[in-house]
C-alpha cells in the first residue's frame, strides 16, 4: 500500500510513514499517513482505484478501519447540507454516528456548525471518510459503487476543525 500511494503524483513521496502498533500473530497493525504535495490536493476517487488494482482489491482479508483527512477549503450550507469545498473536490460535512460529544456537550459537527453560523472563518476541517472500512475488497467495491454515482459527494463525519484566529 505504501508504495502505491508513494507513485501517485499528487502525494509528497517525502510524507509518507508507516507506524506499526503491536499486532497479532500473522497480520501487522499499523497507521500509513501521508500528505498532499503544496499546492494540490489527493484525489481519493484515483487513490481508491490505484489501490483497487493492487492485491488489496482482490483476496486479501486485510482491512481499513477508517480514512481520515485534514482539508483546509471553504464551508458553505447548500439545502441543508454543509458543504466543505477544496481544490478540485467537495464534501458534504455530517456528524460521525459513533461521536461521542465533547465534555458531555456536543460533537465536532455539532460544535463545527454552530461556529460557522457565527461567522468564524474556518481553516481546516478533520474528518474520516464514509465509506474506507471494512475488509479491503468489500470497501474498495463499495467505494467504486459510490464514485458511479456522480451526483453523490463523498461524506466528511467530523471529527475536528480549527478556527482562523484574529
């Protein structure tokens, strides 16, 4: 996987790393980040389906546990949806199901939504991807169902944004 990720051209080569946590017996569990190259952004539609052609796309029982990105873009509300637009891509915002609300509160959605009806310019927003977990063939299969439907945008559930400071 790494080195599927390391040929794209959108991703700074550089980024990339590879944390293994303790596994079990046969299978490694472990964290790949990577980054964007300056100035562009990773087209998750193209990582999707370059990982699709690799031996994740096909028998293995290995998984994903979730995708989860940092997008700096602009937030807008389109009818009733919270859109969050970035260089050659868009999200619709949504809270994670399984959020647990901050000291009891609310979610990073909740708390998201009601800075930008303040007004508070927003830098970045966090998030997982709907859609990047399960077994790798069932997820990449599900993934390439969802990019077949070109009116659908991919789901961001929030889970943390940074606010512009004055």
């Amino acid at each position: 996987m790494r080195d599927t990720i390391a040929r794209r051209s959108d991703v700074d080569a550089d980024s990339i790393k590879y944390d293994v946590e303790p596994g079990t017996k046969s299978y490694r569990l472990g964290t790949v980040t990577f980054a964007a190259k300056k100035g562009q952004s990773i087209d998750l539609w193209a990582l999707q389906a370059d990982l699709k052609k690799t031996r994740l796309g096909k028998g293995t029982r290995s998984a994903v546990n979730y995708l989860e990105t940092t997008i700096a873009g602009e937030i807008v509300a389109v009818e009733k949806e919270t859109l969050l637009k970035a260089t050659g891509t868009h999200f619709v915002l949504a809270d994670d199901p399984k959020a647990q609300p901050k000291d009891g509160k609310k979610t990073a959605y909740q708390r998201l939504v009601e800075a930008v009806k303040k007004g508070d310019k927003i830098e970045s927003v966090t998030g997982r991807v709907q859609g990047w977990s399960g077994v790798w063939p069932k997820a990449l299969g599900e993934l390439s169902k969802q990019m077949a439907d070109v009116k659908k945008s991919p789901e961001l559930l929030v889970t943390n944004f940074v606010v512009v400071q004055p």
